[in-house]
C-alpha cells in the first residue's frame, strides 16, 4: 500500500513541477482537462496518498 501511494505522490509532485516550469497541468492534458472527471479522481487519489504517507511517515514497517 505505501509503494502505491508512493507512485501517487511521485506523480503528483512531478506534475507540480511541470506546472511551476512549464505552465501545463499534463494530467489534466492527458485525461481531459483539470476539471474531467477522471482528472479529478486522481488528483484526488493522489492527495489521499500524500495523507497516508503524512500519517505513516514515522512507522518503520515496508509494506
């Protein structure tokens, strides 16, 4: 589950940094737009991930 979430948050930081660079939201490009509907689950995947990871920063266990 952390590998997953993980992935999500990799994507989403990546994309961040394209928009801060480049002035384009490529998951929004390439799922129709910032406000489709499947761009909004995965930004929404994508914050959930960053939740977990913020709550299990700490643990130690590699799951």
């Amino acid at each position: 589950m952390r590998r997953f979430a993980l992935i999500l948050a990799i994507i989403g930081a990546l994309n961040w940094g394209i928009i801060g660079v480049f002035g384009a939201d490529l998951l929004g490009n390439v799922f129709g737009g910032t406000y489709a509907l499947i761009s909004r689950i995965i930004y929404s995947l994508v914050g959930l991930a960053g939740i977990y990871l913020l709550f299990t920063l700490t643990s130690n266990d590699n799951d």
